[in-house]
C-alpha cells in the first residue's frame, strides 16, 4: 500500500518536469535523498522532494552549476551562516552573468 504523499519517481519526474534518468542522476549526485520503497520495490518519495527538484530547476535555469546548486542545498541545511553565504553566492553569480 502507497502511503498518503507519496510520490512514484514517474509521477515525481512529470510533475518536475524532467525525466526519471535525471531522478535518478540527482540520486547518484546527492542532490536528493534516494528515497525508502515500498512493499514492491517502488521508489517513494516525499513532496519534499519534489520542492527541492523545483528549487534545482529553477537554479539551473538561472546559471548555477550542479555544483554549486549542491552547496545552496548544503548551506540550506546548516542554516546558521546560510543567508549571508547564499547572498554571497547569488551576487557573484549575477556579476558573472552581466560580464558574458
């Protein structure tokens, strides 16, 4: 039985508008959490990360490498010092973006 909220990784691949191999990349890359799976087998992951495939994205979208999305997440999670850090980063970021 699929408990309430869960998300297949088919269904969380289409509402994040990528595919299931890029799931599974974000996997491999630590960008996402490999989720528990059912009594089948099946992925099942949380609408949680379906916000963070979101967040990735949309960084993506505006110039951030893998890389660097993966130390946004990082900071996110170590929230002491991460407002100041992430400013720092998007600002040097956008520097880049205006000089090409």
């Amino acid at each position: 039985m699929i408990k309430i909220g869960k998300i297949t990784t088919g269904k969380l691949a289409k509402k994040a508008g990528i595919n299931v191999e890029t799931v599974h990349y974000y996997e491999r890359k630590k960008l996402i959490l490999e989720p528990p799976r059912n009594s089948s087998g099946y992925r099942q992951y949380s609408p949680k990360e379906l916000k963070r495939l979101k967040f990735i994205k949309s960084a993506q979208k505006l110039g951030f490498s893998l890389k660097e999305i993966s130390e946004l997440l990082s900071l996110k999670a170590n929230s002491k010092s991460a407002c100041h850090e992430v400013r720092i980063m998007t600002e040097e970021k956008i520097t880049l973006i205006n000089r090409k």
